[in-house]
C-alpha cells in the first residue's frame, strides 16, 4: 500500500501536491496568517523554465509578482522554517516573473534536479545553474517530521467528525488551566498540539504514542483529561 503521505492531491489553485508536501505548505501558511497563490506544483514539466525540478514530489512555485519585497522575504522565511528549500526568483535571473521556488527537503519522490536543489541549498547556494551564493534568509536546517499522531494524513488526522465526537463526549471537559490562571479551551489546545506539536521536541515526542486510529487516540486523550472521580 502506497504510504498516504505520497498519496497526490489537488492544493489550492489546482495544483498537484502529495500529501506531505501540502501539509507542509499549510502550515507555513498558517503562520503566514494568509493563503498563499501556487502557479506551479509537483510531478509535472509543464515549464521548460523549470527544467526537471518539477518532474517528482515536494515542488511548488508561490506567485510573488504584485507582492511587497517584506511580504516575499517572509513567505521565503517561513517556508524555509518548515523545512522547504526556498528562494525567491526574480526576472532578472532567468525569463519568468517574480515568484517563490521550494522544495520540500527530505521528499522522498523529489526528482535528481530537485535533490540537486536542495544540496546546494544546504551548501548556502541558489539553487540555480550558476552556482551563486544564497541570498534568502539563513534559517536552521530543517526537515519536516512525517510521523506525528493526529497529523494530516493517515488514521490519526483529526477531521471534522472527529472534533464533534469529542465535544459529544467531553462535555463535562469545560476549561483547563495553563498552569498561569488563564482557561483555555479544551478542544482549543489539542488543536493547538495537532497543528503545531512538531515545532518542539517536547510536544513532538507526546504527540508519537502509536500510529492508532483517530477514535483509539480519542479514548486516549479522554482518559487523560478526566477529573479524578470526587471521594
């Protein structure tokens, strides 16, 4: 059976994505606070500008023509952030308009040009066949975790139903407490842990129990959440 986070999808825009690569792009969109225009995605070579780069997994393009230089050097930073090999590309580097290039480091269907891209990447270059110096934001070398419960691909993903089944049966779960006073929403945290959970080892590491279903990972949780029974 063909691992689900190479199952391919279509993102927004109409591109074609894996699944990885997608959650990949959601979440640096979701601290980008905004959705992003993708002009160019995976296992395609309908650009010859693109060479090969597209042909396999963990390509995209963001359009960034009408956007302001601190907006493109954020979508830039917080890619990279999650572990996409990113760079802007300008008009002036090749016969395409402004736009973002990543690659999803560590995509195990990446095409030999993209696995190129991404060495040279790693080496503090642009991507490109002259070989010149990366001019984007340094941030740490990272690789996007593909093993997390309540990822979202696979049985742990948490869907809609999901979340109603929960509030039908922890209605006697109101607030907890953040440990400074402050009530947070039950449901609100775990979605929290859910979509945030790889940025730390911490959280991460609680997040990898099993690869057991969405509901299994409900009785779970509830049994941890429940108030002890009154004397």
């Amino acid at each position: 059976m063909k691992d689900a986070a190479y199952a391919r999808t279509r993102a927004h825009d109409g591109v074609t994505l894996n699944y990885r690569t997608l959650e990949m792009l959601t979440a640096a969109e979701r601290r980008l606070g905004f959705t992003t225009v993708l002009t160019q995605g995976s296992y395609t070579a309908a650009n010859p500008e693109s060479g090969s780069t597209h042909a396999g997994g963990g390509a995209l393009d963001v359009r960034a023509t009408g956007l302001s230089s601190a907006t493109r050097d954020r979508i830039v930073y917080r890619l990279r952030r999650i572990g996409f090999a990113a760079w802007l590309r300008t008009p002036a580097q090749g016969d395409w308009p402004y736009h973002i290039h990543a690659i999803a480091i560590g995509d195990r269907e990446m095409s030999p040009a993209a696995r190129q891209q991404v060495i040279d990447y790693r080496n503090g270059l642009n991507g490109l066949a002259n070989k010149g110096p990366d001019d984007g934001p340094r941030v740490p070398w990272t690789v996007y975790p593909q093993e997390l419960d309540m990822s979202f691909y696979g049985p742990e993903h948490w869907d809609r139903a999901d979340w109603e089944r929960f509030d039908q049966r922890a209605g006697w779960l109101k607030t907890i407490t953040d440990g400074h006073g402050d009530p947070r929403d039950a449901k609100r945290i775990l979605e929290f842990i859910h979509k945030n959970g790889f940025e730390t080892e911490d959280v991460a590491r609680q997040t990898q129990e099993s690869a057991a279903s969405a509901d299994a990972k409900l009785d779970q949780v509830l049994e941890l959440l429940r108030p002890p029974a009154s004397a």
